[in-house]
C-alpha cells in the first residue's frame, strides 16, 4: 500500500469472462471505495501466439482474440457501478506472468484475483495462477473467495488482522492501518490459536497449553491496540479452534469485510510469499484476503 494518504491508488484486476472473474470484479467494487479511493484497471491476459510457430496468421489471431475479449469486458463494465476503470487486454505466455508483468509495469498497489473454480463456496481455491503469484507478486493480493459475488457487499465495513507477534506482522498492520484510514473504518486485531500439526489437532491434553497461549496473546493484542493511531477504532479477539478451520470459524464476520495477513519471512524482500499458516488461513477464510510484500 501506498504510504502517501492524497495519492490515488491503483488497483489491477484480474479477470476472465466467467464466474472468478466476476468474484473479481466484485471485490474490487467493494475495495473502490465511496466516493473512490482508487482507479481501477481491469486486466484480461491472453496467450501470445508466437509467429515462428504459427507462421503469418499470428498477429492475425492475437488481434482476433484480443477484440473478443475487450468486447466481453465492456459487457460487464456497467457492473462496476461507475467506479472509475479502464480496460485492458495484455498479451503473454501464462496469465500468471502476464498479470505480474502488467502489474509491475504499472506500479500497481494491488492486484485483485478471483478463486479457482469447484472449491467449496465461499473459500478461496488455490489455482495454478494465484499458486504463482502468491509466491512472486511486487505488489499486494487480494484473493475474492468463491462466489463472492453474490454477496452484495456494496462496501467495505471493517479490516481484520491476523497478529502473531513476530516481526512479519509489522507490514500486514501497517496496511490494516492504513486501509481502515482510507476507507474510514473500524480495525480487529486477531491472533488465531490452533495446532500447526495435525497429529496436535483436537486433543484434550492439549488444551491448557492453548489456554496459555491464548492468555498471551490476548496481553499482547491489547498492548498493539493501545500503540496504534488516536481516532482509530480498534476492537482485539483470539480465535482459537483445535485445528484452523475451527479457529477461522470463531469471529463475525462481516460481508464487507477483509482480512490482511502477513508474508512469510522466508520469501524475498519486496514480494509476496505466503507461508504455510498464512496459506492454511487463505484457504479457509470466508472474506478476501489482502496479502502484502514482505517489507
């Protein structure tokens, strides 16, 4: 996220002319903002015929796709309910490549991508483009779980965070921050308490450990609230399960909601990469998830 509040930011949508491309669009109607905090560019990447392998009629194909797929994407641009946008149709040997060479090429604040198809609705599936890009993009994700679209959320109500503790988190509460000034709305610190492991999930034994831990983080989250700009609503809540799904499942959660979380240490400097609990907690989120560059 930008860290300059007056400039417009811009947002790249990835979209297909079907149902993930309207959960796309979608979410980012909801994340526009009203009146509009960024402009939207709706991106259709096409594979790029190469001539040394087709001969002549190369170019002649890629125009022809390249018009088909700009007049699918006016068809759905009433459904952007005005907000500000432009169309484009980007030319490249995987949609994954395309959408992070268009993305970068134009300083994009965030790219906005729709789940894979036949997941469980309302969850966000991990296909083979948001599998590559959730390990390279430049700038932040924002991953609509499936059948966002028919949510009708119509605007953003309140940001959550995922809060551990570790030094990764710093970032990811920055950028909650600085969503919920934007857009003017509430923040939730959330620390979610399960086993990583599943040999760990759902034993009795284990529980007083996680009464521990959930005691501090609970300390913990109250001290970050305390810490954070004056005027920003904050509310805290640990949300703990016996695996993931059961932790995920514990707050609210709003129709007009996201949830930010944090890249992994791991991965380069300046790019996301989604770590294994992030990963776990992408998969089984009800809301979008925004996912920020590591630093």
């Amino acid at each position: 996220m930008a860290d300059n509040e007056q400039r417009r930011l811009r947002y790249i949508v990835g979209y297909l002319p079907d149902d993930r491309g309207l959960d796309a669009l979608a979410l980012a109607r909801l994340l526009s903002g009203e009146p509009p905090v960024a402009d939207l560019v709706v991106c259709t990447v096409v594979p790029q015929t190469s001539a040394a392998a087709t001969g002549p009629g190369a170019s002649g194909y890629n125009r022809l796709i390249t018009d088909r797929v700009a007049a699918a994407q006016q068809e759905v641009s009433t459904y952007l309910a005005g907000a500000p946008a432009e169309y484009v149709v980007h030319l490249s040997s995987s949609a994954a490549r395309g959408l992070l060479e268009f993305a970068d090429r134009n300083a994009a604040d965030l790219l906005i991508v729709g789940s894979a198809r036949y997941g469980v609705m309302g969850r966000y599936v991990v296909g083979s483009v948001g599998g590559a890009l959730q390990h390279a993009s430049g700038s932040a994700l924002a991953f609509a779980p499936e059948g966002f679209a028919a949510t009708e959320a119509d605007h953003l109500e309140r940001v959550s965070c995922g809060y551990s503790g570790s030094e990764d988190d710093v970032a990811d509460l920055h950028t909650a921050v600085e969503l919920c000034q934007r857009y003017d709305v509430p923040l939730r610190l959330i620390t979610f308490v399960f086993p990583e492991y599943p040999m760990f999930q759902n034993r009795v034994d284990d529980r007083p450990a996680r009464d521990r831990e959930a005691a501090r983080a609970a300390e913990q989250l109250r001290a970050v609230a305390a810490s954070l700009p004056d005027g920003l609503q904050v509310q805290t809540l640990v949300a703990r399960g016996g695996n993931v799904a059961q932790a995920m499942a514990q707050p609210d959660w709003k129709r007009g909601e996201v949830l930010v979380l944090a890249s992994a240490r791991l991965g380069p400097v300046a790019r996301v990469f989604l770590g294994s609990t992030s990963g776990k907690l992408l998969r089984v989120c009800p809301v979008p998830v925004i996912v920020g560059p590591r630093g």
